[in-house]
C-alpha cells in the first residue's frame, strides 16, 4: 500500500505516547541534540511502526538528505524516500524546520537549554509534532 502523509501523521498520533515515553526515559538528561536526530527518532519510533503494522512502505532513515542554507538561523529542509532500492520521485516526502542561533529564537535549543523534567518532554513533542505535521510528499509540489 503506498504511504500518504497523512499516514505519516496517524503514526506519530497512534504511538504519542511511546515517544513521550522516551522522551521521559532518556532526554530529560541530555544535552544537546540536533533536529535532524529528533527527526529520525520520532520516525523510528513512532511512525515506521504504524506505517508497517499497517501493510505501508516505511521511510529510509539511513538516506535522509538535510539541505541548510542558513547559518546562525534559518530553515532546514529534509528529504526523505520510502524504503526501496530505486525510489521515484513519487516516493519522497519532505519536511523542514526553522532554527534560531540561541534559545530565545530556537524551540529546539529552548527545550533542551531552557526546560527540564516534564516541561522538556513538552517541548520536544511540540517540535516533533510540528516536524511530523509539515511533512508532505513531493508530488504535493507538483513534481
């Protein structure tokens, strides 16, 4: 069956709470992580599995391509295909962030710097929502 972003969204709502779960469990103490990271994180926890489960191609975490122009601030745009040796161009969806340089401007680096405990697992569901929720597959683009 092929995969439709909206597919892609009822994973990460379908399996919320075992992404919190981990949140909970292993970045309330870490430091410093990078959206990109997240991004592969809240794929192969949350929505790979929904996608499988329910006879759907998954997303290949290994051949994600990150564009970034920026530099201290500036939006970063990651292409992702299905799983499959020769994806078309039918078969890539794409999400982006926008980043700050400082916890003021950067909800990423505002969790991580700025919050603890459960206001950090807060957060970092909010900025993988917003990265799962601007998820749309390239012939949305007209390609």
């Amino acid at each position: 069956m092929i995969t439709q972003t909206q597919d892609i969204k009822n994973g990460f709502t379908k399996n919320k709470d075992l992404l919190m779960k981990h949140f909970q469990e292993n970045h309330t103490k870490r430091k410093y992580i990078e959206y990109v990271d997240l991004l592969k994180l809240v794929i192969n926890i949350a929505v790979n599995p929904y996608l499988k489960e329910n006879g759907m191609d998954v997303l290949d975490l290994e051949r994600i391509t990150e564009i970034n122009h920026g530099d201290c601030e500036g939006t970063q745009i990651y292409i992702l295909p299905i799983c499959t040796d020769y994806p078309s161009p039918y078969q890539y969806y794409w999400t982006h962030n926008y980043y700050g340089s400082c916890s003021g401007c950067d909800a990423l680096l505002h969790a991580i710097e700025s919050c603890s405990g459960k206001d950090k697992v807060i957060e970092l569901l909010k900025i993988s929502n917003d990265l799962i929720n601007n998820f749309k597959k390239f012939e949305a683009l007209g390609l």
